[in-house]
C-alpha cells in the first residue's frame, strides 16, 4: 500500500472515523475517499490540503516525508 493511503487509513481509523462521515465532513463521496485510501486514486492539491487541515498534519506527513 502507498505511504498516502496507509497514512490516510491509519488517521482516519484512528480517529474512529467511518468512511463516510469523513467523506461528507470534506464535502466528497465515500467512493473518492475509498479511492484515495485503496490508492486508486489521488486527491488533488485543494483536496489534499483539505486532508491534512482535518488531520492536523502537514503533507509531508501524509506522503511520509515527515513524521508526526
């Protein structure tokens, strides 16, 4: 699994987070959340910005440039 997407997985579970609250809190369908976290997909820059502010991460963190 790509670093994003086992990242992503992992804050989201973490947080106790169903697919799709998280996908309706970003204002995306479940299915492009699915997407991104099966790495089917990437979001783009808005989106991924959108992704770490939810988080409190920075993107390195997301895409393992970064730890915690």
């Amino acid at each position: 699994m790509e670093i994003f997407a086992q990242r992503l997985k992992e804050l989201r579970t973490e947080k106790g987070l169903s697919l799709r609250k998280m996908a309706s809190d970003l204002g995306i369908h479940h299915t492009s959340l699915g997407d991104y976290e099966n790495s089917i997909s990437q979001p783009n820059m808005e989106m991924l910005l959108k992704i770490a502010k939810y988080f409190g991460v920075t993107i390195g963190y997301l895409y393992g440039e970064e730890d915690y």
